[in-house]
C-alpha cells in the first residue's frame, strides 16, 4: 500500500509525474534509510515504501529474497526505472543528478567539497562503527553487553561530533545549516546522526552548533517527516 503523503509548503518541490517510479526499501530507526527520507522529501518525490524490520525474524534484511535484491543485507535500497541503488550517500547523489532542484550540494566546488566532508565525518566515520551488525557482533562474539554496546556508541559519537562542532562552529561558511543557509548533503547526514545520539542518552549541550542546525532543520518539513517516529512502520 503507498505511504498517505503527509508533506505539505512550498519548501518541498512536487515532481507528481514520477513518483510512482520509486520504491524505498527502508526501517523507521536506520539511520541510513532516514538519509534517504529526507532527500526523497526534499525533491517532492512519495515513493512506495516496503519495509525491512532490522530485528524481526532474525532480521528481516537477512532473508533470501532481499540478499537477492540486495546482497549486503543492509538498508536502505531504493529501486527506480528498473535500477537499483543502495548506499545512502549514492542514493542522495543519484537523486541530486536526476531532480537538479533544490540541489542537494553547492554550486561551487569548495562547497561540495566541504558539504561532502561534514557528511562523510558522520557516513565514514561515526556511523559504521555504530550501526546494528557491528552491535551484534561485539555481543555474540565478545560477550558485550548492551551497556557495553551504547558505551561503545556515546564514545564514537562523542569522538564525531567533538570534530564537527569545530568545523561548524570555527566555519564562516557555516549558516542556518551546515553550509549557508539550503540544506544539503551535509545535514541530510547530520540530523539523523543526532536522532542516533539521543537514542543512546546523548543530549547535544556539548555541541551548541550542532544543537542549533538540528532545531533548524526539524523547522523544515522535509526533516520533519523524515523523523522515524513519523513513519508508518515505528513502532
């Protein structure tokens, strides 16, 4: 069944007449799919949505039939015009390429240059040392605890943004957002990477630029309804 379209405003650009090309494999909590939500909401375009629970059934992702969609057995996965993409930074640039408004990178190339580098800070760096299988690995393998796996994840959080909050907040290039004052690339990283901080207990008092983009961002709806408690599928 497609997703009802709750997005609304100006600030969201409509592109009707495509829309029923696109499927968005994807689980409410992934940080990763909520990548892929918000740069999907910000070029207008519904997609339908199928669901992969990450933890039902020994994990959804895990199953014969996605492996054959999608051999890494991760999310997100968007499928479009009889092609299929994964990797949510691929899937963000696929999308800037295809649907050229509102760009989702600068127009200069120290721009994208440097939105690039803050997302990948969060997609290279902070994120794959914290995602799911990494978590259950250390607990199968290791013995690690869950208070062990969230200690694990505040430290690597911790690390990330400690860096960050200086190159945003040292950056005269930074504004309402993480480059000027248009979302880009950059925050579609950065908003769910502070969704991910919370879930472990992490408050952003640390990071008073990171803090102060977020509030931003969440004022715009293409944020807003990416949120994963906005999702049909959260629980």
């Amino acid at each position: 069944m497609r997703a009802a379209n709750r997005y609304s405003g100006p600030s969201i650009r409509k592109w009707s007449d495509m829309t029923d090309d696109f499927t968005l494999y994807g689980y409410f909590r992934s940080s990763a799919a909520f990548r892929a939500r918000i740069a999907l909401n910000l070029k207008g375009i519904k997609p339908e949505l199928r669901f992969v629970h990450l933890l039902k059934d020994g994990g959804q992702q895990h199953t014969a039939e996605y492996k054959a969609l999608n051999p890494q057995e991760l999310i997100p996965a968007l499928a479009h015009d009889g092609h299929l993409i994964t990797q949510s930074l691929a899937i963000i640039e696929y999308l800037d390429e295809i649907v050229p408004e509102p760009p989702l990178l600068p127009k200069d190339a120290y721009g994208r240059a440097r939105a690039r580098e803050i997302a990948y800070v969060v997609a290279c760096d902070i994120h794959p040392v914290n995602n799911l299988r990494v978590g259950q690995y250390t607990k199968e393998k290791f013995g690690a605890s869950d208070d062990d796996i969230a200690r694990w994840h505040r430290h690597w959080i911790q690390v990330g943004f400690d860096a960050l909050e200086k190159m945003l907040s040292l950056s005269k290039h930074t504004g309402l957002f993480c480059h000027a004052d248009a979302p880009t690339i950059a925050d579609i990283c950065l908003i769910p990477q502070c969704a991910n901080a919370r879930r472990v207990k992490m408050e952003l008092d640390l990071w008073p630029t990171i803090a102060r983009i977020e509030a931003h961002a969440l004022t715009h709806p293409a944020f807003d309804a990416a949120l994963p408690k906005n999702q049909p599928d959260a629980e």
